[in-house]
C-alpha cells in the first residue's frame, strides 16, 4: 500500500499521513503530468518559501513498487481539495 501525505510549506511541517491506497487507486490522484518522482527521500520542508503552493506526497515502499511506480517519493501537484474528493470517491 501507498501512503500520501498532504504538505504545507507555510506551516513547515513535514507532511500529515491523508490516506493509504492500492497502487490502483493512485493513478486517479493527478494526471501523469502532475506527478513528479523525487527519489528515496521524504522532501525538505524546512527550507521552502512561505508562500509555497501546497501539494501531495505520494510514498512508495520497495514491496509496492511495480512497472509503473518505482520505491520512493512522488510529488503531486495538484489542489490538495481536488485530492480529498478524489479519496472521498474512492473510500465508497
């Protein structure tokens, strides 16, 4: 399972756990484009600009990683509210 988390550079905390999700239910969070791979590493927060548009981390363990998604952290640009409907559909 895949763990996002929802992150805010304004309140520079590290990301607050939002959902955990099959490697199917990702691909319904953002548009391919929206999802960047930012390697082995949780993202440094401390050091982002206040006025830092929030976003979605996408984290994946080896045991999840697959052709499409490889072990590690994804970032998702995309509205973190756009987001929790996409949750909100998937959890009925």
């Amino acid at each position: 399972m895949a763990n996002l988390y929802f992150c805010q550079p304004h309140t520079k905390n590290q990301g607050m756990l939002r959902a955990v999700l099959t490697r199917e239910d990702c691909k319904y969070l953002a548009q391919p484009s929206a999802v960047t791979y930012l390697g082995e590493e949780f993202p440094d927060l401390t050091n982002s600009p206040q006025e830092g548009r929030d976003f979605a981390v996408l984290k994946f363990g080896a045991e999840e990683a697959d052709g499409t998604w490889r072990s590690g952290f994804y970032r998702v640009d995309a509205d973190l509210m756009e987001i929790n409907a996409v949750l909100l559909r998937l959890a009925r």
